[in-house]
C-alpha cells in the first residue's frame, strides 16, 4: 500500500511538472509571437531570405520615396475594444468612386503598402487607404491580432472609407501575409455591398495551422501540448484562440470574388496553405503561384505578372469612372 501511495505521489509530482513547463511554454511562445514587442527570433531566418535585388527594391525601392511625397490624410478609429488606431488616406488624382484598403504583414506598417499603392494610384487611378493594424505603428495594442480582431478593425475602416467617398463607392481588399489572411477572415463577414473584390497574398489558413508549423520548423516540437496553451494564453491575454483566427472557415462563407496569389518558393508561409484557401473558396476565385518567389515577394518577382493578373481581375469586378 505505501508502496502505491509512493508511486500515486511521484506519477502526481512529474504530472505537475510537465504542467507548470508546458504553461512556461505557453507564455513563452505568446511572448515570441503575439504580445507586442522586438521579434528578434525573425533575425537571420532563412525562411524570410530573399534574393539581393528584392531585398533592395523592399528596403530601399524608389516608391519608398514615392510614398513619403505623397499627402496622406491622417485618420483615426476608436476600435470595438477601445483602442486608438491610425490611418492613412490617399485621394485619387481624379475624382472616381473607386478605392483600394491595404492590410500590411506581420511587424509592418500601413504605409509599407505603397509597394502596390503606387500601382493602383498611378497606373489605375484608385483612391488608396492603409492602415497601421493594431499592434503595430502609430496603433496602439498589446498584441497582434494575426487577422482576427484586425477583420473588425478592417470593416470599420471600411464604413469610414465609405463616409468620405459615397455610398457608391466601388472598394478592393488588398492583404499580404497576415493582411492577406486578415482580408480573408473580413470575407466571411456581412460585408457592404460596396466591396467588389478581393486580393490575398501570401496567405495562411489559420493561426493555429501557422504556429503548428513554425513550432515543428523553428523548434522541432510537436502542436500538442504546446499549441494548445498557447491558444489558451492568447485567449486569456488577447481574447482570442488561434483555431478561430481561420481564413479558412471565412472563405467557406466568402461572397465577394477573391484572387489569390502566392510564391511558389515560401516556405515562410507555406504554398499549399494557399492552394487549400482556394479550393475551400465558394465564390468566384483566381488563383496565381509566382515561380521563384519567396514569401512576399511575388509582386518584386514578378512585378509585369503581378500587374497583368491584378488588373485583368479588377476590371471584371470593378466598374470604371
């Protein structure tokens, strides 16, 4: 019997242990990825490398300078949870009721969309709006949303975008990685007829799928039990979990016309989350995989293709002037 009783305690104290090392965990990987702060474990990742050129046109391109030369207005929204967030609207040359809303990538920055924002400006003519996502820039935020609480964010903007332009205004969704995904998850929302179409970049299916296969990637550990404690901290600190944050239930629910487009080479954001998005997309879809490109840099890679796919899907959706 004491014999038993030894064992019970010692079975209980190791079973202790592993919980108090698998919520360490937990709070860890919520610290890593979603709590705002210095993401110094993106330093040196190969799976971010990309060729010498590209990285000089993202870092140091001429519409960089595009960009700071042009008067964007200042805007401010109060989110559903009470934080001040921050955006930047651009008003077309020419009167036209036509407007394009970027989402930007994980750690980036509304006005990092100008990359394709001079594109629509120059060349198509549209009124352009970004934002900085909560968490990130001149937002304020704890925590990054990874698409979820930014979809909300997104169609509130949406409603300002509609107040300045008129209820006739014709609105394209323009996301790349987690502004890809967060496009995504607005998609399966009651969105204003005044949304015409969709463009997705370097897209993932959902929070939980991303972080299963960093958690393999990066650190050679398995989804349970760590994936798990994880959601369930980002849940109590951030409320929301990662299965919820799903670009893949949304698109399952999508009405609005979706082109998605993807590196054939990332392997940041895997391909096939891509590929299975559009195979799980009900409403009118495109799909276009860059050859060579790494993740984000389809536009850089390809820019004549880009451009050519882009424009050839906004013109059967989007009226002109």
């Amino acid at each position: 019997m004491k014999k038993k009783k030894k064992w019970i305690w010692i079975i209980s104290g190791i079973v202790v242990i592993l919980l108090i090392i698998n919520f360490a965990a937990a709070v860890f990987f919520y610290n890593l990825a979603v709590e705002r702060n210095v993401k110094d474990f993106l330093n040196g990742n190969t799976d971010l490398e990309v060729e010498a050129e590209t990285l000089d046109i993202l870092l140091e391109g001429d519409w960089r300078d595009w960009s700071d030369e042009q008067p964007f207005e200042t805007w401010h929204q109060t989110s559903f949870d009470g934080l001040d967030l921050q955006g930047y609207y651009l008003e077309a040359k020419q009167p036209t009721k036509k407007v394009v809303i970027f989402a930007h990538g994980y750690l980036g920055r509304g006005k990092d969309m100008s990359l394709f924002g001079q594109h629509y400006y120059e060349d198509l003519g549209y009124n352009v709006f970004t934002a900085d996502m909560r968490g990130h820039g001149e937002s304020e935020g704890d925590y990054i949303g990874f698409g979820w609480h930014d979809r909300l964010d997104l169609i509130n903007w949406i409603d300002q975008v509609i107040e300045r332009v008129g209820d006739d205004a014709e609105i394209v969704l323009h996301g790349v990685s987690m502004g890809g995904s967060t496009v995504l998850m607005a998609s399966g929302e009651e969105l204003p007829a005044n949304v015409k179409a969709i463009v997705a970049d370097a897209s993932y299916t959902d929070a939980n799928d991303l972080f299963a296969y960093h958690l393999d990637r990066m650190f050679h550990l398995p989804a349970f039990p760590f994936i798990p404690s994880t959601s369930l901290v980002t849940q109590i600190r951030a409320g929301y979990d990662l299965k919820e944050a799903s670009a893949l239930d949304q698109v399952e629910k999508a009405k609005v016309p979706i082109l998605f487009i993807h590196g054939k080479k990332d392997v940041f954001v895997p391909t096939e989350m891509t590929e299975e998005l559009y195979e799980n997309t009900k409403t009118e879809k495109e799909l276009l995989l860059v050859d060579g490109a790494s993740h984000g840099e389809s536009f850089v890679k390809d820019e004549t293709l880009y451009k050519k796919t882009l424009d050839e899907f906004l013109e059967r959706f989007v009226k002109e002037d």
